[in-house]
C-alpha cells in the first residue's frame, strides 16, 4: 500500500490544490507548511501549464501568473524536493500529459519517486492507452459524472492511490451545490474496487465539504482555495481549510 493509500485509513482526506508558483515559489512552500498544519492530509501541486485542460478561469489565472514567473515543471520538483523533506503528508503533481512528454515519461516519473512526489493525475491522459508501471509512484485517474460502467472498471482497475470522482461535469471552479449524486457515482466505483474515493471540481465551503465526504473517502479542494490565494490572503487561505477540516471531522 502506498503513502497516499495509506492516508486514507486514518481519517476523511483533505487535498488541497494549489499552483506552483502564484504567486511566487517561496510563497507556495510557505502555503504547502501552513496547509498542512491546518490539516491537509495530502497536497496537490499543480503544475503551470499554458493551457490546462479542465481548469476553469480561476485556476487558468493561477497557471498564467505562475508562467509570468517561469515556473517550469524543473521548478515544481525542487520545491517538491524541498518540502517533503519537512513534511509528513503526501505530495501529488496535476499536470498536463504534455509537459510529460516533453520532459520524457521513464525521466519524470524517475524523478518523481527522487524528489519525493508519490503520485500524479494528468487529466488529459488516455488511461485505455497508459502504460503499465512498476515503479512506486501512483496514477490517480478520474472519473465524471459522464463516464460509462466499462470505462468505470477499468480506471477502478487502473487507477493507484485513490480515484479522483469530479462531482461536477465541465471546468473547474467554485459551485453554488453539487450538481452530481455523489453517493450513487461513488457506489458505481466501489462495485469494482475497494481503493479510496475523492471528490473534487467545485466544493467551496464546509457544508459541501462535510456532505461530500459522506460519500467518499476524501474531499479535493481547489478553485475557492486557489481564488484566496489570488488575493494573497494567505492566513485566510490556511483558516479556510481549518474551517474545512472542522466540518469534514464534524460529519
């Protein structure tokens, strides 16, 4: 069982998401030890890109700022190498299949396991296409509300670490309410597997927060985090995910 499996044993996970590099990259190492303390239990980094697929406005903004400051996927694992040395949570990359590529697949996931990165989601991979690996780093894949029972089982086949279920079909970004039936797309998941569940793609208070993890293992934030952040109201944005912690352990 993996680190980012093993999270989920011990409590409702909390993942917060935010952009390497918006503002600044000392400023996100400062975010990912506050987010921490406020009770994240695993973060997700997401990796500028010019043209993120699935991200909404806000986060579109966030990668645009991070990219003004030349934040390059080279930069994301010196910082992950950094800062999970002085933490104890997981750390998650989000990023394009892309920058992957250019990287080159066998020396990014290589450098995955060497700077202390435990799992990826690249929302614009083809999981029917991905290669099998052996290594220790996880392949998070997503499921949505438009996804069929055959692609169902064979990302709950696929999928490593947990399964990232987006309770909102389109873009990213902050939602009045859910619009999905969290609990039944979750029961279609666990009728093949038993791997953790996280919802995320528009929770943005503790209400929605507490009634998501109802029906899931954890709960993924990012579009209402990432907007606090945009204004660099950085206390705020730790507090906001104490308030979340509060209401997912109060559920």
């Amino acid at each position: 069982m993996s680190r980012i499996s093993e999270v989920f044993g011990k409590r409702k996970a909390l993942i917060p998401f935010i952009t390497v590099g918006d503002p600044s990259i000392s400023q996100t190492e400062k975010l990912v030890y506050d987010l921490e303390k406020a009770g994240a239990d695993i973060i997700e980094l997401g990796v500028p890109f010019s043209d993120p697929i699935a991200d909404g406005p806000v986060i579109q903004a966030a990668h645009n700022r991070a990219l003004k400051n030349n934040v390059s996927l080279q930069d994301a694992f010196l910082l992950a190498n950094k800062v999970s040395r002085k933490i104890k949570i997981p750390l998650v990359f989000m990023l394009s299949q892309n920058l992957i590529e250019n990287y080159g697949s066998s020396k990014f996931f290589s450098d995955c396991a060497k700077y202390g990165v435990g799992g990826v989601i690249i929302p614009d991979s083809i999981p029917d296409e991905m290669e099998e690996k052996n290594d220790s780093i996880d392949r998070i894949l997503l499921v949505s509300p438009t996804t069929n029972e055959e692609r169902i089982k064979m990302i709950a086949q696929k999928s490593s670490g947990f399964i990232y279920l987006i309770s909102s079909a389109g873009i990213t970004g902050k939602r009045s309410k859910i619009s999905a039936d969290v609990s039944k797309m979750a029961a279609a998941i666990k009728k093949y597997t038993n791997k953790p569940i996280a919802v995320g793609f528009g929770i943005s208070n503790p209400a929605q927060a507490k009634e998501a993890a109802k029906h899931a293992d954890g709960v993924i934030v990012g579009s209402a985090l990432v907007e606090i952040i945009a204004k660099k109201q950085f206390k705020k944005a730790a507090d906001f995910i104490k308030s979340l912690r509060r209401a997912i352990d109060a559920g």
